[in-house]
C-alpha cells in the first residue's frame, strides 16, 4: 500500500506493555533476540520494547507485535528455534507465538510490493 505523499513519514519507535515481572520479561527478550536489557526496557537495532508493572491485556489472539525477518529462511530458523507452526504462502512466511507472560509476537517475512 502506497503512503500518501502528503502524509508526513512517521515510524513506530517503540512498544509499551505491562509485564508481571518486567526486569525478568526484558531479560528473556534480550536473551531470545540477542538486544540488550536494562530495568524493563529491551533495546536492539530498530527495537525498543519497554515493559511496566501490570496486567496483561486481554489478547484474545488478535493484539500482538510483529518483528519483520528479511528472508524466508530467517523466519523459517525463528519457527524452529520457538517450535511454532510456521504459515507460507508465495508472497508471505510467518507464525505468532507467546512470550513466557503471554504476550503473542509474530515473525514474518513478507515480499515487498
């Protein structure tokens, strides 16, 4: 989908969500993903994930965050290293699956336009 040229271009600069135990929830993203972690707050190149003191949202499945792979085959890996169910089609490769609190978080590669 084509952005309008006379939007102003704008880019998603991170993610805020409660976590029961947010240090320990930041570690485990640090550790899966290889980003650094500091007091609830998970930092790696184009991420920055912060967690905070509280209740998890009611997901219901739908709500979720995505990390964009740049191959087929990084998310293939991914699926492997997280024992998801992997969906392919020709122009799309991905899966969601839960964090240790149950947040779900998606991995996907997806051919650009």
């Amino acid at each position: 989908m084509a952005q309008n040229p006379d939007t102003p271009k704008i880019r998603l600069d991170h993610i805020n969500m409660p976590a029961r135990k947010p240090a320990w929830l930041a570690e485990w993203y640090a550790e899966q993903f290889g980003f650094q972690a500091k007091d609830g707050f998970v930092i790696g190149e184009g991420a920055l994930l912060v967690f905070e003191t509280g209740e998890l949202l009611d997901y219901r499945g739908g709500t979720h965050f995505g990390f964009r792979c740049d191959s087929r085959q990084q998310v293939r890996a991914w699926a492997i290293k997280f024992d998801a169910n992997l969906e392919e089609d020709a122009n799309y490769s991905g899966f969601r699956t839960k964090d240790p609190e149950g947040n779900f978080f998606e991995m996907y590669w997806e051919e650009a336009d």
